[in-house]
C-alpha cells in the first residue's frame, strides 16, 4: 500500500516516468465521470479501481525504509 501511495504522489508532482493512456471509455465518459466524483466534497469512495500505472507488482519490500523517505 505504501509503494501504491508514493506512485500516486510521484505521478502528482510530476517526478516519475509514467505513460498516459486514456481508453476509449475515458475519452467518452471522463468528463461526465470527474465533475461527479468532484462535485462535492465527499472523500472518494472505497474499492474503486485502480489506474494501471498505480499497480504495484512487488511481492515484498522494506517498510522501514519507506516510512523514513
């Protein structure tokens, strides 16, 4: 979970090398889909899916030396 949470704040700030890809459904629903999500001030919901470039393949790490970067 924490190697997924740093994706997102790399891809955030701009500092990784990501690919951006949009699917047919994004270009046609994207629009529609974040003016709902960000509408109100609700936080996002739980168990939606993620973005592929957010996918951690890892199977093992080192929480330690992640918590101090």
């Amino acid at each position: 979970m924490i190697k997924h949470c740093e994706y997102w704040e790399r891809w955030i700030r701009g500092n990784g090398e990501f690919e951006y890809k949009q699917s047919i459904l994004g270009i046609l629903l994207g629009k529609w889909m974040l003016h709902r999500t960000l509408k109100n001030e609700k936080p996002l919901a739980k168990n939606i899916p993620t973005s592929e470039p957010f996918v951690v393949r890892e199977k093992s790490g080192d929480l330690e030396a992640s918590k101090q970067q």
